[in-house]
C-alpha cells in the first residue's frame, strides 16, 4: 500500500456506528480522512435488526430521516418479567411518538451501515473494504503513527489513530493498549429475522403505517444466568434474540441456540412468531461490563470509540447512541486539535475523556457502575426466584375462585417470606439501591 505516501489526518478502524460517526464527522470538517473495514462492505457482518436512537445521529446528519433505510418509529415499549409460562409486564404506549421527527427507530443493520459508509465517502473520506489492520506502528516514543494491514505494502501514517473496531478489541489487545475481554463483561447475543406480511405485524401488534413495538424480556428464560430476550417489529419482519453474560455459558450445558427456541416457544412469544418465515440467523457479542470494564481510552496517538470501550448501557439496553455520539465526539477533539495545529499527544487528546465525563454517556455509565456486578453475583434471585414469585402473587390475585382477598394478601406475603425471607428482600433491596446511585 505504498500508494499512500502522505500521512492522513486519521485513520479510523472500523466501519460500524461510531466508526461511520468519527469519520464522517472528521471528513465533512475537512480532515484528510482513510477509514479502514475487514467486510465486504460496511454493515456485511451485520445482518440482525437494532434500534436506532435519533438524536445521536441527528446531531451528527441532521436530515437523515429523509434518505437513511429506517424500519419502524417506535410507539410502545413493553417490559416482562417473564417465568416459564408466563409474563408479567409493563408498558408505555403514547401517540405523542408519531411526532414530525420521532424518537427511536428500528433498522437492519446491513441495510443501515451500508448507507451510513455511504455518507461517508460523500463527505470525503476514503474508504478500504476487505483489509483487516493487523497493528498499530509507532515511533521510537511509542507514540501511534499509523498501521499495518494484511495488505502488502508499507504501514499506513495517520496523525491519529482512531480505534472503532468493536467489543473485540483486537488491534488494541494486539498492540498492548487494553487487555483481553474479560468473559464476565461480555454477552453473548443469539437473534433471528422472522418475515412476515407487513399487515400481518400491523395487526398482531396493534400498529399502522410505520409505527412499531419493543418488547424486552427477562426471567427464568435465561435459565438462572445473567441475560436478556428481546423482540420488535421490522417494517416486513420480526427480530428476536436472547443473551446472557459469556461466563455463564461457560458454566452450564445450555446452549445459545437452546436458549433461544426456548424463548421462541415461551407462550407469550410463540403467538407473535406464529406463521413466520426465519431466513436469517446471527451470533454477535455485546460488552455488558459498564462503567468499571472501561478500557484505557486515550494515548498518544490513539482513541477508542464505541463498543470497544465498553460504551454500552445495558440497564436500559442503549447501544447505539453511545457510538455515535463517542464516535462524534472523538472526531471533534481531533478535529478541535488540527485546527490549532496542536500535536496528538496523550495529554491533548485526553479531552476526549474530559467531554465524554460532561455528556450523557459517562453520566449514565457512572449511575448504573454497580448493576452488573449486582446481577451477576445475585443472578438466581433476580432471574429465577423473583419473577416466580411475581408470576405466583399475579397467579393468586387474579384467580377467581371463592378465596376472600384478604386470604389471598396473606398467601402472597407468606410466599415471599418463606421462599426468599424478610431479611434476603430487604438485602437486596439495599443492594439495588447502592448499586443504582
């Protein structure tokens, strides 16, 4: 790759939401921009749907709404608490969603990054598909100055390096700048596409035109590990998955795939699924460690974006939004230190940091810092004790049948005491309250 005998301004690594977001935000202000992706194409590893949050990208493409392949506008969120034959829920449904410019979209991820790789090449960039970046070059100070690449030919020179290769990290562990995922911090994510007529979901879900549902689920469906199942509604399709912490697959027999037609077959899920046609199938990984599992973010020469650092917020199951806004973020400190023409040391792009404490991603990771931890060291209370007892107190309540209600309060009371005791609920309420402030 001799070709490029000029240093670029950056090189972003990875061409998945934060990545697309540094880029684009780093070529549209004028910066000399190379981005570099190991797919086909950008989003070609990526064929499950996800939800999309629009401010984030508002801010970094304002009029996206009018060209980027958007699912559904979301209108109801349905929360469950799920045992194995039942659920019991909440959920928000509001007409205030059907605003001009709404809020949460779905979208496939394919169709998503495809387009978004688009916008960034129309800003300027230049773009390198099928090259995987096997290490990062420095100078005799240790100080990043570009990369190597499975291609031949020289290493690659950039003033900044930017890594967006997500949760794997491996760029990064390779080069000594993070350490190996931790299988505790990590989930694993199981998703199928399930097509069907889009009159079909409409009426299912109680939906018209492009409005769609989110449901997210826990319970016994992760069969006493740390996890979640999840389903919404695709313009002509259904995306539903499940996924639990690494670690715990490593300690049982059950398998991802098991876990998920068990979820699939659940009676409050079934019906949804009935009559669908599967033609896709995907595996991913999810970083789920938080606040405490953040990596090193900064040095000389280099910065993390995306769910390579860790920046998911899994309590309330946002992703998106913090790539692209860690993404934007760090193009503008980098772009912010060109202009002044000042050097990309450590120090200086530490800013990056200073601007994330101040935003809506470190303050959100910061308030939920001690709720994986909570989960996973109490995971067979939280998904197998209570949401049986939950199901057995709705079971008890809403039966009908000749038992005075006053009976029925004291039944469910003595559920409770006698399965988890006065003292453990009072324990771990405790502990979800320290652990969410």
């Amino acid at each position: 790759m001799g070709e490029f005998n000029k240093p670029f301004d950056a090189i972003v690594v990875g061409a998945g939401p934060s990545g697309n977001a540094a880029a684009y935000t780093m070529a549209k202000e004028g910066l000399n921009v190379l981005q570099i992706e190991r797919g086909e194409y950008a989003g070609s590893k990526n064929v499950q749907g996800a939800i999309l949050y629009a401010d984030a990208l508002e801010k970094i493409i304002p009029e996206f709404r009018d060209e980027a392949p958007l699912e559904r506008h979301v209108i109801e969120q349905r929360m469950w608490t799920m045992d194995d034959k039942s659920h019991t829920g909440m959920h928000y449904r509001s007409d205030d969603f059907n605003e001009e410019k709404p809020n949460r979209y779905t979208i496939l991820r394919a169709q998503f990054d495809k387009w978004f790789s688009s916008k960034v090449k129309e800003a300027g960039a230049l773009v390198l598909y099928e090259t995987t970046v096997t290490e990062l070059v420095r100078d005799l100070s240790g100080k990043v100055i570009g990369v190597r690449t499975d291609r031949q030919g020289s290493p690659i020179m950039a003033n900044v390096v930017v890594l967006a290769e997500g949760v794997n990290g491996l760029v990064g562990q390779r080069s000594g700048l993070r350490d190996e995922l931790a299988p505790d911090t990590v989930a694993l994510a199981v998703k199928e596409m399930h097509f069907l007529p889009r009159e079909t979901i409409e009426a299912r879900f109680n939906l018209s035109g492009n409005e769609g549902v989110v449901i997210e689920a826990m319970g016994t469906i992760t069969k006493g590990m740390t996890g979640t199942g999840f389903l919404y509604t695709n313009e002509e399709s259904i995306s539903v998955g499940i996924g639990c912490i690494v670690s715990d697959f490593a300690e049982t027999d059950v398998t991802p795939n098991e876990l998920l037609e068990a979820f699939k077959n659940h009676p409050s899920i079934k019906p949804l699924l009935a009559d669908s046609e599967c033609k896709e199938y995907a595996a991913h990984l999810i970083p789920e460690g938080g606040y405490k599992a953040i990596p090193q973010l900064t040095g000389a020469g280099w910065i993390v974006v995306g769910d390579a650092g860790q920046f998911v917020n899994a309590v309330h199951r946002e992703g998106s939004n913090l790539a692209m806004t860690t993404g934007r973020v760090a193009a503008e400190t980098v772009v912010s230190l060109t202009r002044k023409r000042e050097e990309m040391t450590a120090a200086n792009l530490a800013a990056y940091e200073k601007r994330l404490a101040q935003s809506f991603v470190m303050k959100d990771l910061k308030k939920y810092k001690g709720i994986p931890e909570l989960l996973h060291k109490n995971k067979g209370n939280f998904f197998g004790t209570y949401p049986r007892l939950l199901s057995q107190a709705m079971q008890t309540w809403f039966r009908v049948d000749g038992i005075d209600k006053v009976s029925k309060e004291k039944a469910i009371f003595r559920n409770f005491r006698e399965t988890r005791t006065l003292w453990g609920m009072m324990g771990d309420a405790f502990r979800v309250v320290r652990a969410w402030r």
